[in-house]
C-alpha cells in the first residue's frame, strides 16, 4: 500500500473518525457508511492538507480509497514538477 493511502487513512480516522478496521484499499465511501457532505468535507481537507486543487467531483460515493490515492499521488506528482 502507498504512503499516500495511508495519509488517507490517517485522515478517515482522525478527522471523520471512521473506523480504521473498515478501511481498505477497495473501500467505496458508500461501504463506508458516508454521504455527499461527507466527501465534500473530505475532499476540502485532502486540498488542504496536500495543497493540491481538486474538483467538486474528483470523488463520487462509488470511488474507492485506493482510487482518491492514485489521484492524489497523480495530482502531487504533477504540482512537484
């Protein structure tokens, strides 16, 4: 698993309180029992923490943990250059 997901996980964890047992790498956000609202949130504080521009739609309830990743790691990757 990349270093990237688990800053996501940590993330899940500390700033939603999901429970870290739940979270996989093929976990949607709707297995995760969370909302619109909720990935909004999510996604406001990924930009933050990784200074890193997303869309409102980055992230739909059906993605899963290890796809918001691979986006992130292709987003900081493209920033660094």
């Amino acid at each position: 698993m990349s270093g990237m997901y688990e800053k996501l996980v940590d993330i899940l964890v500390d700033h939603f309180a999901v429970d870290r047992g739940k979270i996989t790498l093929d976990a949607t956000f709707e297995e995760l029992k969370m909302d619109s609202l909720f990935l909004v949130e999510f996604l406001l504080v990924i930009q933050s923490e990784f200074d890193v521009k997303l869309d409102d739609d980055a992230a739909t309830l059906t993605d899963t943990i290890g796809h918001v990743a691979a986006l992130l790691e292709d987003r900081t990757k493209a920033t660094a250059q």
